[in-house]
C-alpha cells in the first residue's frame, strides 16, 4: 500500500489541488473517521444543526479526558464501525458544509503554530499531505496556502484554534499532569458545552470567584463572547496554586 507523503511548503508557494463533487474520489476522505473537534468547531456546528451543546455532544461525539493531562478530548463519532464514516456525509457531499471543522476545511494543508516563550512571537509552519486515495491533486488549479484558507474560510477559525492551542500551553506550563476531578467538569463546558456553561454563569450563579471584572452581557446570547469568557475563566483558575474551585 502506498504511503501518505507530508511536504513541507512555503507561505506564498502555490500547489496545485481543488475538491468538488467532480472529483473521482467525492467523499473518499469522509470515512475511517478519527476526527478531532475544537470548541470553535462544536460552536458552528451545533450552530448548523440548531442544537444545543449538549445534545451536539451526546449525539455526534465521544469523549474521553487525556491520560497525561485530564483536559476533554472531543472527537466526532463515526456513523458505523466497518467504514467508519462521518455522520455528516451524504451522497451529494456534507451536509454542514458551512460549518464543517476546521479540519476538513484545511485538507491538504497542515498548519502547525509554535510560539517562542509562553506569549512569544507565533511561528506558523505549513505542509501538504498527500495521499493516494486523494485524487484532488490532479486538478489543475494553483493557489497558495494564504488562498487556501481565505478560500476555506478559515480566518475564524484559526483565530480560535490558536487562541486554544496557547491555553493548552499555558495550561501544561501552570498545571503540568492531571486536572483534579471537579476540575475537570468545568473544563468540559467551558470548552465544549458552552450552552450549559453559559446556564451555570448566568441561570445558577457558579464560578463567581473565576469570572473575576465585568461578564459581558452579549455572552448570554453570543457563543463566540461566551467561548472567550470559558477561556477567561479557566485561565484565572489556572492562576490559582491550590488548583482548587
Ligand atoms: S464534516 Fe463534512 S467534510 Fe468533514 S468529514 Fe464530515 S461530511 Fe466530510
Ligand atoms: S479530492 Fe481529496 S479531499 Fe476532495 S473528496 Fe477527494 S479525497 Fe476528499
């Protein structure tokens, strides 16, 4: 069996590749399912099916907590066992296309960002992968990975991710190993289930010691303002040396 080849790629390059339902391999890529979800992905998602957090994440996902670190791991949970395919897909292509994850919106190009020192300069490296059954490469239109993603619509979306990707730093950095268990459910909403983090701020009154200055109010009916207050809130907690709520 051939293997995938990942090369590197330089900002400004062009390659050569497009996706359309022209393509011999429509939908090849939306089976054998390992898909990671990012918060900013449920919030879109959740968003497109007009559900809440909580009923996307019961009925789409599994979850599991990270041996090392105790931080949630959200993936979308395949259709069936043998092909494993998304629950998304159809036979004329995906039906939250709009809001499909960041994931599938960035194949075939990897990005990786690195930061020198905690808050320090971001440096974005970008890859493509390759892969065999992936017949996108024989298209003959050239774009660069800048294209790409303004094409793919992925501004936002990285915007989030990276704003997670220095929490999960800053996290390992404050508070290296396992979260202690009660720790690990506020993480959870506050990450991933933003409607019933949202109902525990503003309907119950809890983690009034981490909200700590003003609430904005717009994140009571605003999912991107209520995701940056789950962030603001599991930052000042991390601030805490007893790690405790
Ligand atoms: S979300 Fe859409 S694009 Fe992504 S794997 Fe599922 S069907 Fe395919
Ligand atoms: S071209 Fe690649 S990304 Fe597009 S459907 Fe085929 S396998 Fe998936």
């Amino acid at each position: 069996m051939q293997e995938a080849e990942i090369i590197e790629i330089q900002s400004g390059e062009n390659f050569h590749f497009d996706c359309n339902q022209r393509v011999r391999c429509f939908n090849d890529c939306c089976c054998d399912l390992t898909q990671l979800l990012t918060p900013y992905d449920i919030l879109r998602l959740k968003k497109n099916l007009g559900i809440s957090s909580s009923v996307f994440l019961d009925r789409f996902t599994r979850q599991h907590s990270g041996p090392q670190t105790g931080l949630p791991i959200v993936s979308l949970k395949p259709r069936d066992p043998i092909h494993r395919l998304c629950p998304f897909v159809t036979s004329s292509g995906c039906s939250v296309y709009p809001d499909r994850p960041s994931s599938c919106r960035m194949y075939p190009v990897i990005r990786s960002v690195s930061r020198i020192g905690l808050n320090g300069k971001a440096i974005v490296k970008y890859m493509l992968i390759r892969e065999p059954h992936c017949k996108g490469f024989e298209c003959k239109r050239g774009r660069n990975v800048e294209e790409w993603i303004f094409d793919q619509e992925l501004i936002l979306y990285n915007q989030h991710n990276d704003a997670m990707a220095a929490f999960i730093s800053l996290k390992n950095s404050n508070a290296p190993g396992r979260l202690p268990g009660n720790a690990q459910d506020l993480f959870h909403a506050a990450l991933y289930d933003i409607d019933r983090f949202r109902e525990q701020v503003f309907v119950e009154g809890r983690w009034a010691a981490l909200l700590m200055g003003d609430v904005p109010v717009s994140a009571q009916t605003d999912d991107e303002e209520m995701l940056k207050l789950g962030l603001r809130v599991l930052k000042n907690f991390l601030q805490r040396t007893d790690l405790n709520i």
